[in-house]
C-alpha cells in the first residue's frame, strides 16, 4: 500500500506551504485551484492566503519542472531541479510549429521581460511587436525559463503572468553544476516523499532517462519508513502529487473505476481517498463540493471532509 503520510495526507500539524512543497519536491500547478487545493489536502490550517503569500515572498515559484510540466518549486530548490528538468527541445519545437522563428529567439524575450515586472500573456504579446502570438508567447516564455531567464509571476483576474526571473528573484536560475549533487538530491526528496517506489516511478516522474534515474537511486538509501496513522477520507485535487507520483496507478486504483477518474481528453477527476484507495470522485461549483462515491463512504469522514473542502474554497471565492 502506498504510504499516505510520506505524501503528508494526514496532515500533521505545523507545516508551511514552504515546507510542504520542500517535502513533495514540487507540486504539479499547470492548473492554479487544484494546486492551491492540494495544501488543503496535507494542511488543516494553511489558507490560499497563505500560500498566495509564499508566492509573492518568492518562497514558492512556479514554473515549468518535472516532465516539463507547470509546478511550483521552493526558491531553494531551483537550482537543482533545473540542472535535472530544464530542456529547451520541446519550446523550440513548438515554436517552429508556431511559426515563431529566428536565431534571436532567447534575446527577444529577454528583452521583452527584463525590468518589467509580471506581464499577461497579452501585454507580453504586445511587447513582441508581433514576432509570436498566442501560444507562441508561451512558448517563447519556456524557452527563456530553461535558460533560467523566466518564471510565472501571481495570478491577476485569473490569468497567469510571465516576469524575468532576474527581477523576481534577483537573479536569473543557475543550474546546480554537479549533476550527481542534482541527483542524489532528487531521490531523497523522491524516496522521502513516496513509499514504496521503485527507479522506474522515479524517471516516470521526473522524466529523466531511466538510466540517470537508476545511478540517483544507487547514490541513496530508503528512508525509514512513516508510522501508520488512523482511517481517515481526503478529498485531493485534480493533478494530485498521490495520483501523479507513480508511474501505476492500480495499487490505488481498481480498474473498473479507472474511466471514471480518467474519462479521457486529458481529463483528470479529483478524486476521495479513503485509507490511501481511490473510492469516489468530486467535483465542485464555486465553494461547494459534490461527491460520487463508487461504493459505501466512512459518513462522518466524508461528512467532516466535505465540510472542509467547504470552508477553504468559501474563503477562495471571496478573495
């Protein structure tokens, strides 16, 4: 069974939205709400306040990390998860498909987001004078953050924004330049955070070569592992660091339920855990949620769950 204290669903008492991401590594944030709703599936006290603040203290960045995929990463962390993550092959690929081309790509974005501040994709584009449009601005944005150049800077009226990392963070990223430093980084973070786990769900998760992922697990030993904690239900999040962090999900998840986590079209349901299993799947509108269960549910858990859920996306909405 896989371990749901190594991954913090018990939700010991006392973490910051610092430590939590420190713990997990990265959390998968290409969605906003559903990252914001897997600190309230590891905290009963965090509030998106405080992980909004996190992120405006530049404690938490989000950018592109493991798999190339949108997460949120602890200040601390970047230069080694860059060194392991950062690949500029795909931006340029979708560039080209973009139509968005030249030999001065990276120095046109530079130049468009140095000393500017956090910039919609919109105000981006007009910076670019109309060398890339639409998804060729993102794209452009990728590039510059494999480079260290960029990161996404806060939300504003629900859109993200792109900031050169030099003014967020005082300094473009440099990668980590002993990559078995790197290594050996990742799979303690990794081993800590997901128990059991095997080189193979590290490069599934990371998205190294499985070679690499086999010499950074030979660098490290498994950790000790977490006392079980008692029965509990946990609404987690679409995307969730429980669901993504293997490369199998049948452990967890029995397959006559699996379309219905997975309906497909990249569609990826929250889901209720009950004692570490997927047994139902929610959904919600504004701050309410709505459960479907696959089976009989623990009431009261589920009752005092759903209550939860209530109270954090309440304090969402409002803000």
């Amino acid at each position: 069974m896989r371990s749901v204290e190594a991954q913090l669903l018990h939700r010991p008492p006392g973490l910051t939205a610092g430590e939590i991401v420190r713990h997990l590594t990265a959390v998968q944030a290409q969605d906003v709400p559903s990252a914001l709703l897997a600190f309230r599936a590891r905290s009963a006290t965090l509030t998106r306040a405080d992980v909004e603040a996190a992120g405006q203290a530049r404690e938490l960045v989000r950018t592109w990390g493991p798999r190339g995929t949108l997460h949120l990463v602890h200040a601390d962390d970047l230069p080694w998860i860059h060194a392991l993550t950062s690949s500029a092959t795909n931006a340029r690929r979708r560039l080209a498909q973009e139509g968005v081309t030249g030999d001065d790509l990276l120095a046109l974005i530079d130049r468009a987001l140095a000393g500017q501040g956090p910039l919609t994709k919109a105000e981006l584009e007009e910076r670019l004078a109309g060398r890339a449009r639409g998804q060729g601005v993102v794209h452009l944005v990728a590039l510059a953050a494999h480079h260290g150049l960029a990161v996404l800077g806060p939300s504003r009226a629900g859109k993200p924004t792109y900031v050169h990392a030099a003014d967020w963070l005082g300094a473009p990223i440099t990668p980590e330049p002993d990559r078995d430093r790197a290594l050996k980084e990742l799979a303690v973070r990794y081993r800590r955070a997901h128990h059991p786990a095997d080189p193979e769900d590290l490069a599934a998760w990371s998205g190294l070569p499985l070679g690499q992922a086999r010499r950074a697990w030979a660098m490290t030993a498994a950790p000790a592992p977490v006392p079980r904690t008692a029965p509990f239900v946990r609404l987690t999040p679409a995307f969730d660091e429980y669901l993504m962090g293997w490369r199998d999900r049948t452990p967890i998840l029995a397959a006559d339920h699996a379309r219905k986590v997975f309906p497909g079209g990249g569609i990826l349901r929250p889901v209720v855990l009950v004692n570490g299993v997927i047994q139902g799947v929610w959904t919600r509108k504004g701050p309410r949620a709505s459960v479907e269960p696959f089976g009989d549910l623990p009431g009261e858990m589920l009752d005092a769950e759903i209550t939860d859920v209530h109270r954090f996306l309440s304090v969402e909405t409002r803000a």
